[in-house]
C-alpha cells in the first residue's frame, strides 16, 4: 500500500472499518509466528482456521498483515504466504466462499491486492489472485509491472504473473517465451500457452525457425544479456524434440514445423543408411520402400541422399540402393553408374544371395502350416481355447511400421502370441476396424481376457512398453498394462544377466547383436534376424519373410524361457523362474523383477586365470564418454576413474583424438561404435548398452576392464561440476554460449580441520573480524547440503583420502580465501549446521576448483551399492559373512 494514496491511506486507517471481529491483529499474528517458528503445522493450521472464523473481514485482515510485513521477507517460506494459502483454502470450504464478482466492496481489495502483488513473492501471486478474484480486475497496473520485469531480466516473475492472471491477450507471446526458452524453462512455457491454440501455433512456428539449417541461436541470445543462459539444450536435435513432444501434446498438424519434420526425416535417412550399408541389418526391399516414403518429392533431402550414397564403399549395394529408388546417375560416382549397368544386363534381384544369414541365425522350430494369421471374428473363435488355456506359457510381441519420430505415433499394426508348437499373428487394424462386425469387441474381449488371467503367464522383452503402445493405438485396451497379470518381463533377466556375466576380453558383444536378438545368442546359440524388423508392418498381404521373422520374434521367448527355467545358474541367475509368478514381482503390478542377488564370498572371480586382463587401478583407468552418458560418467568418477566428457558440440571424431592422445577408452553409446574401435584399435572402444542404469552400466564397465576399485577410490576424484562463464573465455575457446565444461575431475585435496575451517567460513561472511559463521540461520533446518545428513556409516568405510593437512603456505589470501595456485575456496557451500556437528573432525578441499566436502552418508551408500565389485570393502549389514 502507497502511504501517499489518500483513499488507500484512508480506507486503511478508518477506525470504523475494524476487520478483526475486536480481535488484537498483532496477538494473532504473534500466536501464529510462535508457532511458525516450531513447526506445528498442525497446531498452526488450526490456529489460523479458528482466527479466520473471528474475523469481520479475513480478506481486508490478510492485505493488513502483508501491508505490515512489506520489505521483511527473506529467504525460504514465509509465514505471510502459508497464511494467505491457508485463507484460501479456509474460504473454500465456507458455504459462502467470500464477495462475489462485480461486489462494490471487492474493487477496493482488488486494487490493494495488484498493489501487494506487483511488490511481493511469487509465492503470493496464486492465493491473491484466487481470494481476491483478480483475472477479472483492472490490468493496467499489473500490465506495467511485468514490462518493469522484462526491463530488469526477471524473466520467470513476468511470465509466471501472466499465466496466474491470464494476460495473454496482452501480452506479445515471443517476448514473453523466448526468454524463459533460451534457459531451458520450456515447463514454464508450456503452462503459459496451454488450452490456448493460438499461442501454441505461435510457439511452435517460433521454435521451428530455430531449428532452420545455419541459424545461430547466439543471435538470439545476445539480446538478453542478463539471462542465465542454457544454449547447450538448445541444439537443433534438443529442440526438434521438444517441437515433437510439444506438437503431439497440443495436438497439433506437424506440418507447423517443417524444419523439425525435414531434420527427423535427414536423421531417420542416415539410420537407415547405416543399418543397410554398414550394418547390413536390413533388407533391400524394406529399405528402398522406407527411404523412398522418407524423401518423397523433397529435391533437399533427395541431395542428400545422394551424398551419403556417395560416401559409401560398397559400389555394389550403393548402385542397387540407386537403381531401386530410379536416382539420377549423373549425380553418382563412376563407378557406382558402371555397376548400375551390368545389374541391368544381368537383372539382377533386389536382394543379394548373401543378404540374409538363415544358417547363423536362429530357426523357428515349427512348420509354416502352424503360423495362423487371424484377421477375422471367425478366426478369433476357433482358437480362443488355445489361446486362453489356463495354465500355459505365451509369448507375446507387438509389430508396427517405423515412423522415426515423423507424423505422430505410430499404429501397432501386428500382435504375435506363441504357445507350444504354435503362433497366432493377430491383424489389428482389420480386427479392430468398426466394418469388422462382431471383431472388434471380441477381438479386446481376448485380449484383455489373456492379459488378466494370473494362471496364463506371459512371457516379453520390454512389455510395458509394448503393452503402452497397443494401448494408445487401439482405446478399447487402453488399460493393458493396469490389466496385466502374470507377466514375466525377459528384459529384466537380460539386464541381470548382463550385469552378472563379464565376457573374456575378446568377446566384443558391442558389435553383434543386441536387446533380444543378444539374449537368444546367449542363451540358444544364435542371434535372432533382424533383416525384416524395420519393414512396411501396415503392407497387407505380409511378405512370407515378414511373417517367419514374427513368429520368430515370439517365439523364441518360449525357448529362453524354457532354457533359464532348466539352467539359471549357467546364466547367472539367482534360481529358476518360478519368481515370475510371486516373490519376485515388482510394486508395478504385473511386471517381475529378479530378486537381488547375493554377494559370493569373491565376486571379482567371474573368469578363469588364463582369460583374465591385467588388472587396472582405479585412478589410473582413463576413459571418455560420449555426451549421452553423463550418469555413467558420473557414477565412474565417483568410483575414482579418470573421466572426461564430450560437450554437445563436439562429435565423435574428437572422442577417437581426445583416446589417442591422453591414452583413454572411448565408452559411446551412439552409432559410431564401428568407426570409433577401428581408430584406437581392440580393446580401447566398449559401446555401452542404454537399456542398463547407469550403476550396471559402471558395473559392467569395471568388470569388463578388470578393473580394481577399493573403497579408497570412492570420493576420490572431485565431482563438481564447472559452469563456464562464457564472458571470460576468448570465442575461439567456446564452440557454443553458456556451454558447461563438465565435472572438475581433480585426484588432489588438501585436509582442513574444522577449526581452521571455522575461522574461514567466518571471514568469508564477515570479512571485518566479529561475527558468527556457525550462527544459525532461521530455517537452517530446511538447508540442503551438499555433503547430506550424517549417517552410521559401515565399519571400515571411513572416508580417509591420501592427502596432507592445509597449511599457512597453502593459503595465498585468507579473505577470500585463495590457494597458492589462484583456487578460491567454495565456502558458501558449507552450511552453518555442518561446522557444528559433534562427530565430524574435519573437512576437505578441492585443489582444482576450491569445493569442499566433508564425510556424509554418500560414502555408506555408494559402497553399499557397489560392494560386489570393490575389493576389500567390508560385507553391508545382513550380508554374507
């Protein structure tokens, strides 16, 4: 309130307008304070709802209490805004929630409360505009505020006061959004434009013209100097995605974006060259009918298709990829047009002879008369005994036409169901289409009949993700995954398996097979051919080959199952499957999960001596990691392994430099694996499998290595991670504004004890002398900190890094508190709380970037997580002795 408004000062100082009810404002608010103070919220609530009910005017008594309280907040929640929330709900639940729309005696309230809300929190903004009704009153004063916003760079309070107001008409959305879109607050964004179709065209067209070929999004940014900018999200591939996500959330035509659309089909085209040229996990035929629905009439991806063409060594795939899809030949190599013309004088098939590898792949081992193919309400009757027989094992799997992130979702298009000594290959989209008479109910009937019956198990590889999309395609199974009993996920005992079995050190699993056609290798002989996963599923009739490789596809879950159910220990597992039906069934309902195994007396002895790789310590394993492995990386360097990262702007070219040059093993999980390991050589490339956590991915790695890491290792690499302040930084230095540099990676600390670090904490907040660093702050309760609460830790698993004590020489300035080498200390990290913990002695610094950590729970937690692959590490509590 404006102490200068004679109507606001005299409305507010009428001795006559008494909004208490007689009530002492000031002993209701000190009552309320006191309470605050020991958190009772219960007691507080009540409190607060007993006043509310005393009051004359508990809309006029909350404006005088944020009046009074005006310039006294600080940080953390505060008394005013819990008040003004409980209001709300207190007013809520009165018969007569308070003055209706268009009450004379609301439109002063109404102005005291903009007034308040231009001034305080955000935290105020949504209980004053739902007590005080405040979408509906004067909006020029609020209007100017968040311009003065905007001038001031709080990007975040302009737009979180215009969606809580719906001042979108007034506002310009593109002023509003781009700021918030350049430091990655898209959520922010999205609430700001949603149920408004308008705006989200607006939005969508907008960040389509960022992901243009050649648009700097530097040129954008520096028109908002003050924002904290996070330009490494903003990638044209980081926001094709999110233009995708935004698109099928608003529902929106696709068509919106033609950039993003045209950069999704340039990716999916490289895939699909990769898979059939370098790969060879395609067929021709499937190929050349997804390319050419890809590039269509479209001359620049047509170019482009080209190019990579060209790029490719195999001239007699190339020039039969070129004959099928009619590309012109003098855009093509020499050579490649010469081969063109003998495949015509010799007319010669689509598919090599030595296309597809029928001799190294699995075989399904029942006869073409017992694939049945169901279309029709006929054929769903007469097998429905045999499918819904109770007792049975099936396997289950879902077909449908790649769509590679272009044009929404895709339809599942096939659903096989396998039981002994048969497959059923359901056609869905006749069995559900409403001119199918009696198909479609009975068809759902079946399905959801088969999903629900506990004593049918059913048996897939990522089932619920597979259950998730026959969900969103056909409405009437829309609750499959609810449904679901019975279920026995192989995914779940892939992982388990992967993460139990080191292979010996030739076996490179990374170049062969993956996901389920991994899991049939290892466990039946041969991997399962892939050639027709990637074709034209919607085609009608199916190709004979399309219809082997899904009977296949299911199939052979029946012959894994069987095989782990005779050997789960030849396969690392923790015993035989009768889990699937009871003790090893996860919170999800429906889904397994293998129950934890047990640490043998010496898990590091998982090959014999004469497989063996030499063992590598820890801190002198130097690996880096692609920039979509951040955990991985995360979690190795908290295990004490050498661990650089590459940056979004850097590509996997440089992984091969940065390996050769400073003697480290590439881990990448993208496509380049082939090229990488044929620059740095055998051995020195692992491509590691996304499906695995990032703890079974380091798992995995260490026992790959054969690498050694004891609990000294834990913390003892520093995890900061360092921002990089683009200001300071020559541009040739940086390929993009506001990227991060990644963790600080330093093996050297120095030991602080806690009453040296007293002292430093003490001038670092009062530089003058006097003063208390280990004074409280009001909610120092709440305070996050960095090295979390204490906890018992193991015994043996004390945290004792080989370092030496910090001396006066160390230190080149106290205030600030400055190392010889020029590191400022981190200490506004350290809470108050920890310097007055009884049982922690002292504290540690990083030489490399100056934080400073000091003995949590972190360390019990990550030896207890990793106790199967530390050496030396004491057994957890309950564990074996």
């Amino acid at each position: 309130m404006d102490p200068g408004d004679p109507e606001e000062r005299s409305a507010a100082a009428d001795p006559a307008a008494d909004t208490t009810g007689g009530r002492d404002l000031h002993l209701f608010l000190q009552t309320l304070q006191t309470l605050w103070s020991t958190r009772e919220l219960r007691q507080l609530r009540e409190e607060a709802w007993k006043g509310f009910a005393t009051l004359n005017d508990p809309l006029a008594t909350l404006l005088d209490m944020l009046d009074a309280s005006r310039g006294c907040g600080g940080r953390g929640p505060s008394l005013e805004a819990w008040v003004a929330r409980e209001l709300e709900r207190w007013l809520q639940a009165q018969p007569r929630p308070g003055p209706a729309q268009g009450d004379p005696a609301l439109k002063p309230l109404q102005v005291r409360a903009v007034r308040l809300l231009t001034e305080g929190p955000l935290s105020l903004v949504e209980p004053l505009v739902s007590i005080f009704q405040l979408q509906d009153a004067d909006r020029s004063a609020v209007l100017a505020h968040i311009h003065r916003l905007h001038q001031e760079g709080k990007f975040k309070e302009a737009i979180v006061l215009g969606t809580k107001l719906q001042l979108q008409a007034d506002l310009d959305v593109e002023k509003v959004c781009v700021p918030l879109l350049l430091q990655d607050k898209v959520d922010l964004v999205e609430r700001y434009v949603d149920s408004l179709p308008h705006l989200q065209r607006r939005l969508l067209t907008l960040m389509d013209s960022w992901c243009q070929p050649g648009f700097d999004i530097r040129a954008v940014a520096r028109q908002y100097p003050q924002a904290p900018l996070r330009l490494e999200r903003l990638s044209p591939r980081a926001l094709g995605r999110q233009v995708l996500r935004l698109l099928e959330q608003f529902s929106l035509d696709p068509a919106l974006c033609p950039s993003v659309l045209t950069q999704q089909r340039l990716a999916a085209l490289r895939y699909l060259c990769y898979k059939r040229l370098v790969e060879r996990s395609m067929s021709q035929e499937s190929w050349a009918e997804l390319v050419q629905g890809l590039v269509g009439q479209d001359e620049w991806l047509r170019e482009q298709l080209l190019q990579l063409l060209a790029s490719q060594d195999d001239v007699a795939t190339v020039a039969q990829c070129a004959l099928d899809l009619l590309l012109p030949e003098e855009r093509l190599p020499a050579t490649v047009v010469a081969e063109m013309s003998q495949l015509r004088l010799q007319e010669r098939t689509a598919k090599a002879p030595s296309e597809h590898r029928r001799d190294d792949c699995y075989q399904l081992p029942i006869p073409r008369e017992d694939i049945h193919f169901l279309a029709s309400w006929e054929d769903l009757a007469r097998h429905e005994d045999v499918l819904l027989q109770p007792g049975q094992v099936v396997g289950v799997d879902l077909e449908w036409r790649p769509s590679f992130g272009v044009g929404g979702r895709p339809r599942v298009s096939l659903m096989q169901v396998a039981v002994a000594g048969r497959v059923f290959l359901l056609d869905l989209p006749r069995l559900s289409s409403p001119t199918g008479g009696q198909a479609p109910q009975a068809f759902s009937q079946l399905v959801s009949r088969l999903l629900s019956d506990p004593s049918i198990t059913k048996l897939g590889y990522g089932m619920a993700g597979d259950l998730r999309s026959l969900g969103a395609s056909y409405p009437a199974l829309a609750q499959a995954v609810q449904k679901l009993q019975g279920g026995l996920d192989l995914l779940q005992a892939h992982r388990q398996m992967q993460v139990a079995d080191r292979p010996a050190p030739a076996v490179d699993r990374a170049a062969g097979p993956r996901g389920l056609s991994l899991l049939v290798q290892q466990v039946l002989g041969k991997p399962l051919d892939k050639t027709q996963q990637l074709s034209n599923w919607d085609r009608r009739p199916l190709g004979e080959e399309q219809l082997a490789y899904a009977a296949a596809d299911a199939y052979c879950l029946l012959e894994v199952y069987w095989a782990l159910c005779r050997e789960p220990a030849r396969f690392h597992l923790p015993g035989a499957l009768p889990w699937s039906l009871g003790l090893g069934r996860s919170k999800r309902r429906g889904t397994w999960e293998p129950p934890p195994q047990k640490a043998s007396a010496s898990p590091r002895q998982v090959c014999s001596p004469e497989d063996a790789t030499p063992e590598v310590p820890a801190r002198a394993f130097r690996v880096v990691c692609d920039n979509m492995l951040g955990g991985l990386a995360r979690t190795l360097r908290c295990l004490g392994v050498d661990v650089r990262v590459l940056h979004s702007g850097e590509d996997h070219r440089q992984a091969a430099e940065v390996a050769r040059q400073e003697g480290r093993v590439i881990l990448t999980s993208g496509l380049p694996y082939h090229k990488l390991r044929a620059q740095v050589g055998a051995g020195r490339c692992l491509a590691v499998d996304c499906s695995l956590k990032a703890q079974q991915q380091a798992k995995a790695v260490i026992r790959h290595f054969n690498v050694r890491v004891t609990p000294a290792d834990i913390f003892s690499r520093c995890q900061r991670e360092n921002p990089l302040d683009t200001r300071s930084v020559p541009r040739a230095r940086r390929p993009l504004l506001g990227i991060h540099i990644g963790a600080c990676n330093c093996d050297q600390y120095l030991r602080v004890s806690k009453d040296v670090m007293k002292q430093l904490v003490q001038l670092s907040v009062h530089p003058g002398g006097s003063g208390g660093a280990g004074s409280e702050a009001p909610h120092s309760d709440g305070e996050q900190e960095t090295g979390s609460a204490l906890e018992e830790a193991p015994e043996g698993c004390t945290y004792d890094p080989p370092c030496r004590w910090l001396e006066d020489t160390d230190l080149q300035t106290r205030v600030p508190a400055t190392l010889a080498n020029g590191t400022q200390l981190q200490l506004a990290g350290v809470p108050a709380g920890v310097l007055r913990r009884p049982g922690l002695q002292h504290f540690y610094c990083c030489t490399g970037c100056g934080k400073v950590f000091w003995e949590g729970s972190h360390l019990a937690r990550v030896t207890s997580n990793f106790q199967e692959v530390l050496e030396g590490a004491p057994c957890p509590a309950g564990g074996p002795s």
